[in-house]
C-alpha cells in the first residue's frame, strides 16, 4: 500500500498554485508571441487552469509551451516542477526547478518545489536543505513549512515535525491542511487529546474526508467507538474511493468483539486491502470468525504486516537519509514490557559485594514506572533485586512471564550484576550469577547466557527486545573479580562481553547495548549520583533528557546510545567504553 506519507504530499502540491496569499507566484511580464498567436503568460495561465482542475498531464503540457514562448521566466519552470511533483515524476521536477533557481538564485518557491521532489525521493538531506533555504528567503512560506514537518515525520523527528507545522498554522490559521497533518502526528506519538483537537479543528474549516478520517481514528484510540464509527462513514459518504476509513471501520467491529460486523467489513473490503499477500492470510483466517486474539498467536508474522497496512503507516527506505529507522518511534499498539535484575550481594558470602548494582536496577525501575519517564504500567515491569533475582526467578521471567509480549510489543531486559565463565578450562560456558548461586558449582547454580538466547528464540514474542548490560564489574573492591574468575588473563572479561553481546545474532529487532568493550570492566563509585555504577548513571541520565538532542520530548535509541558512550568514554578516559550490537530501529524510544 501506499506510503501515506507520500499521498500527503500529494495533496499539498495538489493545493499549492491557487492557494492565494501563501504559495502563488503569479507573473506579470507579458512574453513574446508563440507561433500560434498565443502569448507566454496566456499559455502559462492555460496550464494554472488545466493544473486547478487536477489535468496535470494538459497542465505541463502547457507549461512547456510557455517555456517555448518564454525560457527565461522561472516562474514558468518552478510551476511545471509543481505538475512533475503531482505526477511522481520527481527528477524532472528537479531539473526544473533547478533550472527556476539559476534564473532566479533567491527564487524561494522553487528552493521549496526542489525540496518536495528531493521528499519524494526519500532524499531526504536534500529536502530538509532546499526546504531550509525557501524559509531563509521567504521566512512566510507556510508550504514550505508544512513540507518540511512531514519528512521530518518519516524521519521519526516528530517534536521537529510539530514545530513546523504549527508555524505553518500561525501563518495560515484557516487552512485545515495542517491542523490535519498536526493531529495525525500527535496520534503516532500517543497524544491522542492534541490529536482529537486538532482533528476537530480541520473539520470545521474544511469537511473533507480525510479530516473525518483522522478524527476517527483519535476517537478509536481514544475509546469511543461509536463517534469513531459515525466519522468514518462520513468520510465514506463524502468520498466513495476514499479507502482509509476502512481499515477503521474493520478495526472498530473487531474492538467490539462484534465479529459478524467485522467480517461483513472484511469481506466487503477485502481486495483493498489484501494487496499484500502476506495480509491475506490473516483477512481469511479472521473471516473463520476466530478472534483477534487467537489471530496474533496463529498469525503473529501475518499480524504485524495487517497491523502496519491497514493504518497506512509504512516508510520507505531513505536513500542516504539523516535517520534510517524502518519503523516509527511509537508503534501505536504496542505495549511496553520490562524484566529488570539487579544483584549486589549474594547468598554465597564468596561472591564479592556489588555496592550498587541493586541500587543501579531500582533507579532504572523507578524511571521506568514513572509517569515522566517510562510510563510503564507496573504490572508489565518484572522487578527481580538481591534475595528475588534467583535463578528460578531470572528464568521464569524470561521463559513464562514474557510470553505476554505480542509481536507488536517492546520488551526491554536490564541486567546489572556479576558474570561469569565457568572456568579457566571452559571459558565459552558463560553465565550470569544469580543471587542464590553457589561459588563452587557454578556450571549448576548459575544462569546460563545461552538460555537468555534460547529465550529469545523460542519463548519471548516481543518484535523488539532492547538488552541493556552491566555485567562486567570489578569485583567492587577496586580489585577484578578473581572469585568468578574474571581476573584469570585470556578469560575475562572479553570472553563475558562476548557472550553477551552475542545475544543480538539471534534475530532481528534486538538491540543489546551493553557498559563495556571487551576487555573493559564497569565502574562504579559515589561520586555518579551518590552511587552508581557509571553506565547507569548515564544511562537515566539520557533517558530524563539530556540525550534528547533534537529537544523533541522524546529520546530515541539512536540519541541514547551514542550518549552515553560518550559520556562514559570521556568520564573514564577510555578506561570504559559501552558498545551497542544488533539490527534494531534506532528512532525506537523504551518510553512509551
């Protein structure tokens, strides 16, 4: 299906020419006579006409004559750039208004048709540059705002996103277009209120389809179904071909548990949208009345491909773009789970003392349970410290309690206590040590790392994992470890990093983000926050904000991890270096 990205800028440029006071260039300089008695500028506003009444094929047929008549006005290149965007022929739109800007070098409508080619190319450098350059020189160019906020949005910079738009809506307050595409952002990031607002907002100006369709979709997320359901069929009475309200309707029988509805639905739009093959499987499973339930553990593989192609939400793979994320930040059914462990003393009075391992997997909770941070419900957060964190515990979490997780879910596993090889003969047994492991039959007490990859594989559903470690410590005491072994040359603690970081091989969507390099061992001292180890010191301190680099209110993956290797590695002086291993989004946020 298509990337509704793209079908929004189909419909911004499809509005731009007449949009009086905020994107018309309209020439006044009367051209020579064409061989047909025809002036420049009557052909030129022969092709606005043709452009007005969607003929965009006649529309450059058109403009071509003008430039014929003309080829010194850019005015007339920069629009026949327009028509190319409209149709999707997007490098000659560039030529074209390449061809406007060296006419006119301060020409800022032709910088801003430049950058929507570049945005439909998923160039997405390009865009933001040229994008860039028309609000410099035209700092009222609400379009060029509006444009710039959407491949912000496919860049997964959604705070970005939001800023231009509403300078956009500052600019033009009566145009509904960009209280649209504002709420349909505010719905992604899971501000489903602002959504609503917004939504409302554009309907009032402008009852078109599209704006019932997004404030049906805020009233679904919202709860409220049947205010929901009366706006998508709107949206089907003012346009019979629109499709997206569909998938809505679809959704709202099966959030009823109404499955006759639904599968009426279904049946009714199936081609639509089984364009996929891999969704129709699940159309037709779905259709055996069976319930939603049922349809993500038979079909979680099938389920996650319907989930995306109903919503329309899909991105495509920029080329050489500044954030390659495949994937949204927020998914919008996604629930948020979390094991977190922590051990700093140990049954065995053999093990040395961690001092604040346990007190590192409680702040890390705290953030993650907490309505400014994590925002995870406490019930979907496994919280194992000290006298909790036993084999059997670490085991029936990763094993049984994660199952919850479906495929749309994030599951994220905090791990800070010691680790350890078996022993100086078998230095590739790796394995955690819980608190009731026994110093002198550790290959029997200990939790095997080969079994939080047999986790992954087999038992945890979760479409993406993020594995955060801090298992590399000193021994607490200044000193290696010597009583695991971690102090025996050629064994510890590369052989442990390893291992741990081998865990992100296992698939894809795993990111394992671990406190050190091999070779290294964790620090930690009173002097990160009273008591930290160093790596989670940063670590909560990039989660609150500091990492956040774009000043979105979000902090993503891929701000959080170079952060904290930063920090860490400057704190230290390369004593310490956290490193990150795995396929993973790195727009994916752990907050929800």
């Amino acid at each position: 299906m298509k990337n509704r990205f793209l079908l929004c800028l189909r419909i911004f440029l499809a509005c731009i020419v007449f949009s009086v006071g905020l994107f018309a260039v309209l020439p006044r300089a009367q051209a020579q006579s064409s061989q047909q008695g025809k002036t420049a500028e009557q052909w030129h506003e022969e092709a606005r006409t043709h452009y007005a009444q969607g003929h965009y094929e006649l529309a450059v047929a058109f403009y071509t004559k003008a430039i014929e008549a003309n080829p010194s006005e850019g005015v007339y290149w920069r629009n026949r750039a327009l028509a190319y965007n409209v149709l999707g022929k997007y490098d000659l739109a560039i030529a074209d208004a390449t061809k406007a800007i060296a006419l006119k070098p301060d020409f800022a409508e032709a910088y801003s048709a430049r950058g929507h080619a570049y945005a439909g190319q998923s160039k997405y450098d390009q865009a933001i540059d040229d994008l860039t350059e028309s609000i410099r020189l035209k700092g009222d160019n609400a379009m060029s705002y509006l444009v710039r906020s959407q491949v912000y949005d496919n860049m997964g910079e959604f705070g970005k996103a939001i800023a231009d738009i509403t300078k956009a809506i500052e600019l033009a307050p009566d145009n509904a277009m960009p209280y649209n595409s504002r709420g349909w952002i505010f719905l992604r990031v899971g501000d489903d209120a602002k959504g609503l607002a917004d939504a409302q907002k554009a309907v009032e100006l402008e009852p078109r389809s599209s704006y019932y369709d997004t404030r049906a979709w805020a009233y679904f997320f919202l709860g409220d179904l049947d205010k929901a359901e009366a706006d998508a069929l709107s949206a089907s009475r003012l346009d019979p071909d629109y499709q997206w309200h569909k998938a809505l309707l679809f959704r709202v029988g099966a959030a009823r548990g109404n499955t006759a509805a639904a599968v009426a639905q279904a049946e009714k739009d199936i081609q639509m949208l089984a364009e996929d093959e891999t969704v129709r499987p699940v159309l037709e499973y779905f259709l055996d009345r069976r319930s939603i339930e049922d349809l993500k553990s038979n079909y979680p593989e099938q389920w996650s491909n319907y989930d995306v192609a109903v919503r329309g939400w899909e991105t495509s793979e920029p080329a050489g773009a500044r954030a390659a994320a495949p994937a949204v930040s927020r998914p919008a059914f996604a629930r948020y789970w979390a094991i977190v462990v922590g051990v700093s003393s140990y049954a065995d009075s053999r093990v040395p003392v961690l001092r604040y391992a346990s007190r590192d997997a409680r702040g890390f909770y705290d953030w993650l349970v907490s309505q400014g941070g994590g925002k995870h419900a406490p019930a979907d957060v496994q919280l194992l410290l000290d006298k909790k964190a036993t084999a059997k515990n670490i085991r029936d979490a990763l094993f049984n309690w994660s199952k919850q997780a479906l495929p749309e879910d994030i599951l994220t596993i905090y791990l800070a206590c010691h680790g350890s090889p078996e022993s100086p003969d078998s230095p590739e047994n790796l394995f955690l040590l819980p608190y009731d492991v026994d110093y002198s039959n550790i290959s029997a007490t200990a939790f095997p790392m080969w079994d939080i990859k047999t986790a992954l594989e087999r038992f945890v559903k979760a479409g993406r994992v993020v594995i955060i470690a801090d298992v590399c410590h000193s021994g607490g005491i200044g000193e290696p470890f010597t009583v695991a072994r971690r102090g025996v040359a050629g064994i510890a603690p590369s052989m442990l990093h390893k291992g741990v970081s081998g865990l992100a091989e296992v698939r894809e969507g795993v990111l394992v983000f671990t406190s050190t390099q091999g070779g290294q061992l964790s620090q930690e001292g009173a002097r990160w926050g009273g008591g930290h180890g160093i790596f989670t010191y940063y670590l909560l301190d990039g989660l609150k904000g500091a990492a956040d680099y774009d000043n979105n209110g979000s902090v993503t993956l891929g701000e959080l991890v170079p952060y904290v290797q930063e920090k860490v590695r400057r704190e230290t002086r390369d004593a310490q270096t956290p490193q990150a291993s795995g396929r993973y989004d790195t727009n994916l946020s752990i907050a929800r």
